[in-house]
C-alpha cells in the first residue's frame, strides 16, 4: 500500500509532482496485474521479470514496500529461470489491485479539489 504521506516528503510536499509520478504510474503500469498473469501463466519468465523489475523499482522510489518485497522474489525467481510461486503472483496481483485503486482514488480527489 502506498503512504502518500511519505511520498509528499520525498517530493518536498509539492502536489503536482505527486500528481505527476501517480499518473505516469498508471500510464506505464495500469494493466501490471494482467501481463504479470499472462505471463506467469504462459511461462515467460524474461517478461516477468523485467516488469517485476522494473515495477519493483518505480513502487520503491515512491516509498512503498509490501508489493516490492514480493515482486523482489518474483523478480529473483525468474532472473534464475525459475518459476515463481503462485503464491507470490497471487500476492503481488492483490497488492498491486489496492495501489491501483489507491492512484486513482487520489488522482480524482485532486482533479475534485
């Protein structure tokens, strides 16, 4: 789950730049729990990983943990070639179906004010 308390401190409480890291967020992750599943379910270990990867990234800079954690082994399982655990998919689908609700949520509140 995101605290957008401490993204607001990593951006010095400048709105628009929270603003703007949540939307290019959803433009460049916004469909994350449908390719993590198809490509878990179609064995494509390389995509997983480079969007385990690199969404593990972009969730750290912006101070969240829980969904990193599990996309770090998602990630570490298929750099190795190995298959991740469906627990971990199904974990990282659910953490990553919260955060997306968490953005948007924001984002219309903002675009209200």
């Amino acid at each position: 789950m995101l605290d957008f308390n401490v993204i607001k401190s990593l951006v010095d409480d400048d709105n628009d730049v929270v603003v703007a890291l949540l939307t290019t967020y959803l433009e460049d992750f916004s469909d994350a729990e449908n390719q993590i599943a198809t490509y878990y379910n179609t064995q494509n270990w390389s995509e997983l990983y480079m969007l385990s990867h690199s969404l593990k990234g972009t969730l750290r800079v912006i101070g969240e943990e829980s969904a990193s954690q599990i996309l770090e082994r998602i990630e570490h399982d298929t750099q190795a070639g190995k298959t991740p655990s469906k627990q971990d998919l199904d974990d990282a689908e659910i953490e990553l179906s919260a955060i997306q609700f968490q953005v948007q949520h924001y984002l219309s509140n903002d675009i209200s004010d």
